[in-house]
C-alpha cells in the first residue's frame, strides 16, 4: 500500500463545479503539500499545510492531522484548472508523492 | 515564473553516458531539492541540500550524485546510463531547511536511447 494515497485517479468536471480532491496517508507527517502539474510538465507548488485550512482565490485546501487526510476543494472549476494535482508529504525530511489526480474541466 | 532554472530543458544520450543537469535555486533561497518524475514510477524525492550540505536522501540510486556549489547553484550527476532512467528531473528551491514551501523549476527531460 502506498504511503499516500490519492482519490479519484480521474475527475471530469463542467465548468462552475465545485471539485474535491482527496489525500489520505499513512505515515507521521511535519508538512503536506498539494502540488499541480500542468500538461506542459512545469510543477507550482498551491499549498503547504500543517494544520487546519487555507485558502487561495478558488482555491480551499484542509488538513486532518488526527485522520491524516486532507482535501484540495476547487470552487467555480474552470477549463484552465485541467491538469494534474499531486499530493505530498514531508516525512522525516523525506517526500512522498501520490500518483496524482487528473482533473479535466469541460467548458 | 518561479524564479528557479534548470539546464538544459532537454537531453538526449545513449546507455552508459554520463550527464549532468544543472539547477539554479530561487535568489536567497538555501535549500534545493531534486525530484525525479518517471512514467512507471511518479514523482520520487531524489536528494536535498542546504547551504552547500546534503540535508537529506531518499532513493537516489548510487549511479547519481548530487552537490551545491557555493554559489547555491546546484548539479545533479547521473552515471552509467540505463534506459530506465529517462525521465523528467525537477529541482526546486526554498527558503528554510525544513520542509517549507518549494519552487520548482521547469524540469529537465532526460531521455535514454
């Protein structure tokens, strides 16, 4: 079982819908990242979080230290939010990565 | 622009060369990070270092090496070429030495024939 563990692998979505992405992990943790990955390859880095929530533009991002689990929430999804999302966790200055979501957002 | 850069942007050599990739952190940032993003294997933590330390290592295969020059530009050395190794190579950059906020550059493909 992979130490982090990103659901769904695959989201469509229409344009306007709001979009959660899930990350669950398994191993003790000082940061979580989520990261997006464009089809061109280049990589931003959206959030790091070590507790609670934070909120960029659309963009919501929340943490469960207790549950391990945090979500990435996209609120008036749009076209140009297509790519992938990735979630990462900083583990005894290690980094594990999920094998990402896919998000694609029809006009 | 996330201030990070890398050279070159793409590279291709045979099994068995040896290559170096070369990335130049964020201006004030310590800390550079590289990443290797296979299709097989995803993203996988390679090394860290700081202020011209190694910091920390995850699986980085003994064929590769890394090192920050005083400059804190730094380069990733990757010998003996296998085909599996091709792949895109990232560095990113941040401020502290603890996990922070990362900036990452735009990758380097590598592709093994």
């Amino acid at each position: 079982k992979n130490e982090v563990e990103q659901s769904p692998q695959n989201l469509t979505a229409q344009e306007g819908e709001f979009i959660t992405i899930n990350c669950s992990y398994s191993v003790g943790i000082s940061a979580l990242h989520w990261l997006q990955q464009h089809p061109g390859g280049g990589i931003v880095s959206l959030f790091m979080l070590s507790s609670g929530k934070k909120k960029h533009g659309r963009l919501i991002a929340t943490i469960n230290i207790q549950e391990k689990h945090s979500s990435l929430h996209i609120t008036a999804s749009h076209p140009r939010d297509s790519a992938v999302y990735i979630c990462a966790v900083n583990n005894n200055n290690d980094m594990r990565f999920g094998a990402g979501t896919r998000l694609t957002v029809k006009p | 622009d996330s201030g990070v850069t890398q050279t070159p942007k793409h590279l291709i050599t045979a099994t068995g060369q040896r290559v170096t990739l070369r990335c130049s952190p964020r201006s004030g940032d310590l800390s550079v990070y590289w990443y290797q993003q296979s299709l097989d294997q995803g993203l996988q933590f390679l090394i860290q270092y700081y202020n011209g330390e190694e910091r920390a290592k995850g699986n980085i295969l003994e064929r590769f090496s890394a090192q920050q020059f005083p400059d804190l530009h730094s380069e990733l050395n990757l010998s003996s070429l296998e085909l599996g190794d091709s792949a895109l190579y990232f560095c990113a950059s941040s401020v502290w030495r603890e996990g922070r906020e990362q900036f990452f550059g735009p990758g380097t493909r590598l592709t093994v024939l």
